[in-house]
C-alpha cells in the first residue's frame, strides 16, 4: 500500500471513531464534543473505552422527597 493510501485510512479511521464516540456518548449522557475528541486522537482505544461505560444519570436537583401531594 502507498504512503498516501495508508494516510487516508487512518484519517478515515479518525473521523469514524470521533463520530462513533460522540453518538455513543450522547446515548450515554456523556460529553460529546470530548469523546468526539478522544475518538479522533486515539480512534481504536476511545471506542473500545465507551462501549465498556455505563450511563451517566441526570438527576433532577429540585424535587423535594418530603412534599405531600
């Protein structure tokens, strides 16, 4: 394979793994403009890390346990 063929695969790989981690992420209610980053730095090792994650939670911060209704 030529030196340019080899250049575009790993750019291609690099923007498949940005996009696959930043949809990953915001199914998982992670950054997506981070993960999108990591994917695109370190493409093999970002997607393998946030499919081994969990969702994040979002809590609602005013509901009141103690309120009758």
């Amino acid at each position: 394979m030529e030196e340019g063929g080899v250049i575009i695969f790993q750019l291609v790989l690099r923007i498949i793994g940005a996009v696959v981690c930043s949809n990953r992420a915001k199914d998982l209610n992670r950054s997506t403009s981070g993960w999108g980053f990591f994917g695109f730095v370190l493409p093999i090792i970002a997607m393998i890390w946030i499919y081994c994650l969990k969702p994040k939670m979002q809590w609602d911060n005013n509901v009141d346990i103690n309120k009758e209704s």
